[in-house]
C-alpha cells in the first residue's frame, strides 16, 4: 500500500471530514517532530506513516462495528498506536495505557494539542490500572496473548471485543493460547500487510482445569 493508497483507503473507510484530515496531519507532524528525541516508530517506518501506522492502527475500527457502548482501552500505546488514532476517527472515549513516563507525556501533549476531549491517558502499568468494563480493547506490539490477556483481564468484561494486530504468527500465536485461554477467536487479514493478521476475540477468560484433571 503506498501513501497515497493509504489515503485514500481512509477516505473510502471513514468519510472523513476536514476537521479530522487536519488532526490526522497533525499528529503525523508532531510524530515525525518527536522522533529526533525519542524512537516513537521504526525509523524505517519513516516514510511509509500513513500505510505502516496510521491505516494499520484506523483498520482495527472495521472489526468493532459490533461493539457495546463503553470505552476503548488502548494497552502499550507508546506514541498513540492505535489509540489517538482512534480518538481522532471516532467519539468513543479512549484510554491509553502506557508506562514510560517520556511516552505518557508525548501523549498527553498530542490529546492537549489536537483536543481530543474523549481521550485519556492511564500513565502506568496495564496491571496497575483501576478495574473497568471496556467495550474494546486493542494492543499492537505489546505483548505475546498469554501476558496480554492475564495483564488487562480486570479491564475487560464478557461482551469486550479484543482487536490484536499481530504479524504472520499470528495463527500459531493464538493455537499456543489456547489451552489457557477460551472464548471466541477470529483470525482477519490485515489489509496494510498480507503476511500480517488481527486477532479479534471475544468472552475472553482463562481455562480453568478441574481438580484431578490432566
Ligand atoms: C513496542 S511498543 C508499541 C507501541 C505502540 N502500540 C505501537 O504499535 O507503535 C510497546 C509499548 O508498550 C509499553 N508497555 C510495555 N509493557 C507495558 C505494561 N505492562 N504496561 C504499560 N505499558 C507497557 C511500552 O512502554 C511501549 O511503549
């Protein structure tokens, strides 16, 4: 996908408005200006933002059309994949988690500086955050299934849709989470990469082995 396909992929998916391409531009702007002091996104990434992470982050709101009222929570969001890319093409509110202090305060700036009144950032660990009932929860590069799912069950509820990029062991991830881990599981083709996948899951919870049991 080239940055031109990436926005026009965006403008077919979202219909977004001109308020909305600004603040999309903007935190492009301010992610590129950010990277001479810390590493946000691969340098390598550089000059593929628009396909690599803006329509790769954007694409996960195709598979929570069937979501609940409730909040987004956006684990390790680092500089704000997905999460303020979300923030910027949806009214649902978000929470990113995210525990490097440098990484807690480029977000906080980019909400201030975008106003993006719906989004918030829990500045520490996805353990240490309060209990909640989010609607979805999303994770990109943040950890294997097993540590992910133990780390935010308290943040989850039954009907909470789980979106998880994941890169082309995506399968063979989700086969190895599956004696601990049930609930209903899907895997999706990223549309940014074709060796990439989404892990989408639902009614998320650890197997419980009976007592006696092998
Ligand atoms: C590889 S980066 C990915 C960032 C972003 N999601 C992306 O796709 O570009 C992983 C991020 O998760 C954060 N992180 C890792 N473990 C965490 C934890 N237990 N709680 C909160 N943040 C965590 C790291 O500080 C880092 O910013």
């Amino acid at each position: 996908m080239t940055e031109d396909d990436a926005r026009a992929w965006l403008q077919a998916h979202f219909d977004v408005s001109r308020e909305t391409w600004e603040r999309l531009e903007r935190y492009v702007a301010i992610l590129l200006s950010a990277m001479d002091e810390q590493n946000l996104i691969a340098e390598s990434t550089r000059p593929h933002v628009w396909a690599r992470h803006i329509v790769d982050s954007a694409q996960l709101l195709s598979h929570t059309r069937q979501a609940k009222e409730g909040e987004w929570i956006d684990l390790g969001s680092g500089a704000g994949l997905p999460g303020i890319v979300v923030a910027c093409l949806s009214d649902r509110p978000v929470m990113m988690v995210e525990s490097r202090r440098k990484r807690i305060d480029f977000l906080n700036a980019v909400i201030g500086d975008l106003g993006l009144d719906h989004a918030r950032v829990f500045g520490g660990r996805v353990e240490t955050a309060p209990t909640a009932q989010a609607a979805i929860i999303s994770a990109r590069a943040y950890a294997p299934l097993p540590k992910l799912f133990a780390s935010a069950l308290h943040l989850s509820r039954k009907k909470t849709i789980w979106v998880l990029p994941k890169g082309r062991n995506a399968q063979n991830e989700l086969e190895a989470a599956r004696p601990a881990w049930q609930g209903v599981f899907h895997v999706e083709p990223s549309v940014t990469d074709a060796d990439s996948a989404i892990i989408v899951a639902q009614g998320v919870a650890p197997v419980v082995m009976k007592k006696g049991r092998r």
